[in-house]
C-alpha cells in the first residue's frame, strides 16, 4: 500500500480516490472537526476528514470525485470545535483534471489558451471552423483581424501556451544563460 500524503493534493483526476493526511497541533481530531470547503463557479464541495488519532484523514471517494467539474476549485480548510470556535487552517487552488473514462464524444479538454491558440491557426491557414471563427479577441471575432493582428495574437497565444506546458512539466525547459567574469 502506498503512503498517504500529508499536504493536499494540487490536482487530482475526476473519478479517482483521493487521500491525504492533515496533522494540526494546535487542534487535534480529539476534541476538533476538520472539514474542506472546494469551491468553483458552478459547484460547490464539502469534504469532512475522519479523525486519525489525533490527525485527520481526508478522503474523496472514486464515486464523489467522479461528480467534480473538470477546472480549478479554490478552497479553505476549517476547524470547529463543540463550542462552536471555527478557525480556518488552510487554503489554496487544487486543479481537478478529466477522466476519459468518463468523458463523451467529442468532449474538448483543451485549455482555454490552447483553444484560441488552435483558433488562431486555422484562422491564419484559411481552414478555421465555424466555431473557431466564433472566437473573439478584444471585442472582435477572429474573421474581422487583420492579418498582423491575427499573427501578433498567435504569437502572445503561442507563448502563453508554451507557459502553460512548462508549467505542467511538459515541453522543453527555458534555458538559463550565465555568463562568468
């Protein structure tokens, strides 16, 4: 069995059993409730850890985790103890990512970047879509810019598409120059 993790997941997949372990001194699972709040902006969770001796264990349930919307959930973790004192002991961003098992046909997981950035393409190559000439930039729809507009867009698209890989630990890392006296 592997370990349990002892910091909140930053991502996990839709439809997986998710686990970690929170140990808080100053409020032991003894005497306090544990309970996440996740939300994003058509859905909210509530997640109540189990005690774990004096810890806490947290866990979201294959069949729980299956009904999160795919996108970036904020939350905040609270204690409350029987007399009713509530402190909050944490937050931060945890991405929940798709799970093709559960996806349908034609289903576009695409980041919002990647798409405008695909837009764009097809755009410049004279073989976009409908749908990819529906994109709007600045007020205006991809079919209405011009030429050095569509260009200079896909070069800012291009670079924030490359920040997203790297920052997901996909594409070639950023090369650091240093020069010596």
């Amino acid at each position: 069995m592997t370990d349990i993790p002892t910091k909140e997941p930053l991502s996990f997949r839709a439809g997986d059993t998710v686990k970690w372990k929170k140990s808080l001194d100053d409020y032991p699972a003894t005497s306090w409730t544990l309970k996440y709040f996740l939300v994003i902006q058509s859905d909210q969770k509530i997640i109540t850890a189990s005690p774990d001796g004096t810890d806490f264990l947290i866990t979201i349930t294959a069949a729980a985790s299956a009904g999160y919307v795919v996108g970036r959930y904020s939350y905040q973790a609270r204690v409350e103890n029987v007399g009713g004192d509530k402190t909050t002991v944490g937050d931060g961003i945890v991405k929940v990512k798709p799970n093709l098992e559960l996806a349908t046909a034609g289903a576009d997981y695409r980041s919002h970047v990647k798409a405008v950035l695909d837009a764009l393409e097809a755009t410049i190559l004279g073989k976009a879509s409908s749908d990819q000439l529906s994109y709007s930039i600045a007020g205006r729809s991809l079919s209405k810019l011009s030429p050095e507009e569509l260009i200079a867009w896909r070069d800012h698209y291009r670079a924030e598409y490359l920040r997203e890989e790297r920052k997901a630990g996909r594409g070639r890392p950023q090369k650091i120059k240093v020069q010596f006296p």
